[in-house]
C-alpha cells in the first residue's frame, strides 16, 4: 500500500509508523464526520519527515478527498466489493497485454482499444437495460376482485374471455334480460348476471365476455361463484361404514413341478367404495 511505502522511507520508530498507520486505517474506515475530522487534522499536522504535507497533498486534497473515504462511499452501490478490485482487475488486463513479449506496438495498443471498447458497449447496454419498462397489465376493479376470489385455473378462463375484442358487440335490454348481439351470435343474459345462454357460461358458470360486456354497459355487481371461490367448499364426501370384509385371499397353492410352496394371494374385490353423498355447490340459471 501507498502510506506503508511512505511510512518505511521515513526513519520513525516501528510503534510511532503503526500509530500512524492505524490513524489512517481509521479515518479510511469512520463512519462519522467528527471522527473523520479528528483523524484529518491528526495525519496532516504532522511534521516528522514531511508526512503533513504527504497525507494532505494525496490524501485529503479538496479535489478528490470524497472518493476513497467509506464516509463519502457507504451510499454508493459498490455490490458489496468496497475495495479496488474491479479497477486493480482492469490494470491487471493492461499488464497482460504489454507484457506478452514479441508483440508489435499497433498489435499492443489495437488490443487496449477494443479492450476498452467492449467496456464501453457493455456499459451502453447495462445503461439501456435500466431504462427498459416492462408492460404490466392492469384491470377493471371488477376483474381485479374476480382475480382475488377465483381459484388460478377460473381466473385464467375469466381473463381470456375479458380479452376477447367486444368492438362488434351491441346490447338491447328487454326488462328481464339484456340481449348482446355480436358476430356469433345473439346472447340472452339475466339483469342479475347469473349466466349467459352462450356455451361458455353453460359448461363452467363463469362470467363469460357477454356477461362482462353488459356489466361494464350497465353497471352492477357480478354474483358470488362460490363454486369456483379460492376458499370455497366444492364437494362433500361420505364413506360408507360397513363391518363386511372388503378383500378375499385365496390360501396358498403348490405349484407343479417343483419342491416348494409359494403363497399366490388372489385378491377379489367383494364390495366397490360407494360414495353416499357427492354434493357439488352449482348455481344454476
């Protein structure tokens, strides 16, 4: 390091230099103003050997003092490496090159240039990567709640029909039910939105693209589809309680030709689970 060189050109005593040293260690290292001051002061007031005049010309120079010291630095993202390594790295590849021998100049200096060329590309693109804004997809309050309550597989069968393009679609209301009129077709769906008569509505009691259409025309709540609800219970099962012996094992048997007796089990199936009860929770219209 720099302060051990200079420290060892000087004729101090061994304790003296690692007091020196250690002040300097901990000025590098505070981690308050007044620490960093005191330390300061220390190191540049001291006369043995010009080593004032050292530290306060390369050290605490008013041009640059900001850049080495953990006080100025503990804000900055250093990744968790708050050493040189990274500039000692990119030395290191510069000492590579020049030291290979039978190398020309232009051969020397071509190869810096690219060196530092693929440096600077790989900034720009780490610059662009930044400013890259990825499109998230927002929804109506009405989809928003629905995401909230379906299950993952209703909510996806929700969200295709929500982006299907409803450009062609037209609503008449006869009292008791809203008429949506689109290319395939003329869709009957209840003021209370319970359903539509198309074949989606029919086969998973869902909000269909109708359904979500004449919400948004009209207005209103969608109903509770407790079927498909994250916490919803959808089906009751009961087992049968039975005393009757549900397999039958045939006892062993010899086999032909040879000197032992292996137990073949033949399981017979006397009596099939039945279930008593299968309750679905399905609305219908």
């Amino acid at each position: 390091m720099a302060v051990d060189r200079r420290l060892n050109e000087t004729d101090l005593s061994k304790g003296f230099k690692e007091e020196i040293y250690q002040v300097f260690h901990d000025t590098v290292y505070a981690q308050t103003n007044e620490a960093f001051i005191e330390g300061q002061e220390y190191l540049c007031a001291l006369e043995d050997d010009s080593l004032g005049r050292y530290f306060d010309t390369f050290w605490f120079n008013t041009d640059w003092v900001t850049t080495w010291p953990i006080i100025h630095r503990r804000n900055l993202c250093t990744l968790g490496d708050n050493t040189t390594n990274r500039i000692e790295r990119y030395h290191l590849t510069i000492k590579n090159v020049l030291n290979r021998k039978g190398r020309k100049f232009n051969t020397v200096l071509q190869t810096l240039l690219d060196i530092a060329t693929s440096r600077l590309l790989d900034r720009d693109m780490k610059e662009l990567e930044n400013q890259i804004r990825f499109p998230t997809t927002s929804f109506s309050p009405l989809l928003d709640k629905l995401r909230g309550e379906l299950t993952p597989y209703a909510w996806e069968l929700v969200r295709k029909q929500a982006e299907k393009p409803i450009t062609s679609y037209k609503m008449i209301t006869d009292g008791t039910h809203h008429l949506v009129n689109s290319k395939s077709g003329t869709f009957r769906i209840p003021t209370h939105f319970q359903c539509c008569s198309c074949s989606f509505s029919s086969n998973y009691h869902l909000p269909c693209s109708h359904v979500l259409y004449a919400v948004g025309k009209v207005g209103g709540e969608l109903p509770s589809y407790e079927r498909w609800r994250e916490t919803g219970n959808t089906t009751t099962i009961r087992l049968p309680t039975t005393t009757a012996p549900m397999l039958t094992v045939v006892p062993s048997v010899t086999k032909k030709n040879s000197g032992t007796t292996s137990s073949v089990p033949v399981i017979f199936i006397r009596q099939f689970i039945t279930l008593t009860s299968l309750r679905i929770s399905d609305e219908r219209c």
